[in-house]
C-alpha cells in the first residue's frame, strides 16, 4: 500500500506499507516543498478556513498534551471560554458583519 497526502501547504506524507521477498517495510516519507510554492500562495492559504482548522486541531492536540510552551489547557474551562468569546461578538457585532 502506498498513500500520498498533502499535510497542510508544504508538506508531502507518502505512507508506505509492503512485502517484498517476505520482508515487511511499513513508514513515511515527509518532504517539505516549502521552497517550492510562492510565499504570497502560503499566506492565502493559512487565511482559509480548512488552514485555521488544521491549524487549531494541531495546538489543541498539544495543548491536551500538556506540550504548549506558554499556556496550560484546562477543558473544565471550555465553556468560560466561549462564552466570553460570545460576549464579545455581542458587545462588537461591526467585527462580524
């Protein structure tokens, strides 16, 4: 089996997985084609939605880790949290119009 993905905007995974000679190879292959794509392309990409939520799901995972340098996660904590953000859409609607 051979699966080649696109990890964000400038890296390439190639999951492999195959027998040859009843010998098992199984890993991936990462290579970063930053160079390669125009800086001003990378930026549109990181303001899309589907850039933010890989973005966002990456430091959450880390976050739920304990692994972020500068803040600690507390989940008991969602529910404050978005209702502040809430009451600031409320108080400042113009931002999102």
């Amino acid at each position: 089996m051979l699966r080649v993905m696109l990890s964000g905007l400038n890296r390439i995974s190639i999951h492999y997985n195959f027998t040859s000679f009843n010998q098992v190879a199984t890993g991936i292959l990462t290579m970063n084609i930053g160079g390669i794509i125009p800086t001003y392309q990378t930026a549109a990409y990181l303001r899309t939605l589907p850039a933010i939520r890989e973005r966002c799901t990456l430091v959450h995972e880390l976050a739920k880790q304990g692994k972020l340098e500068y803040f600690d996660y507390h989940p008991e904590k969602e529910l404050d949290v978005a209702n502040f953000c809430v009451g600031i859409m409320k108080v400042c609607p113009c931002i999102w119009s």
